[in-house]
C-alpha cells in the first residue's frame, strides 16, 4: 500500500499526517470536522488549551458516534446502503408508473 504525507491545521496548529491515497478524501473530511468542533468549544466555552479543548472534542465526537450508532441499532437511522437500495427500488417503480402512462 502506497502512501503520502498530506499537510493539515487544526485549530491553527500544522499536522503532518500519513495516509494512502484511497483513505485521503475521508481524512481530510475528518480532519476539518474535528478542526470545526475544536473551534466551535474554543468560541463557545471557557475551556482553554490545545489539550483540554482537544479532550473536549473528542469527547462530543465520540458522543455524537454512540448516538448514531444506538439509533441505527434501534432502527431509526438506515446505512446508506439500504437507503440507495430503497431509492433504486422507488425509481424503478415509478419509472414502471410512467411508462404505462406514457403509452395510453
């Protein structure tokens, strides 16, 4: 597996970070979704230093991951498989509807 160093800031500090080509779109996005919260705790708190900001992050993103992963188990979120499955299936059935219209 090939990979790259690909340059990042977070809360304006400069990460140096390893991936392989596949996986850097997904890092990246990871990347600005934490450098987002951590900006979000540091406006809007009392919590100061990279740390404890950082911990604070963590935390409301490990909370916002068990949320997601409680209501999938309980059936109120769908993968996003079974949501592509669902539409294709809706779009073949309307796709059917229109076409017996269109020929009366």
């Amino acid at each position: 597996m090939t990979t790259k160093q690909i340059d990042v800031s977070i809360l304006g500090q400069s990460y140096r970070l390893a991936c392989s080509p596949e996986t850097e779109t997904a890092l990246l996005e990871a990347v600005a979704r934490v450098d987002a919260e951590m900006t979000k705790i540091r406006a809007n708190s009392n919590v100061r230093g990279q740390d404890r900001i950082a911990v604070m992050a963590a935390l409301s993103l490990a909370s916002e991951l068990l949320r997601l992963q409680a209501s999938v188990r309980h059936g109120e979120s769908f993968p996003a498989e079974e949501i592509r499955r669902t539409m294709h299936q809706m779009n073949e059935q309307l796709g059917t509807v229109i076409q017996q219209y269109s020929v009366q």
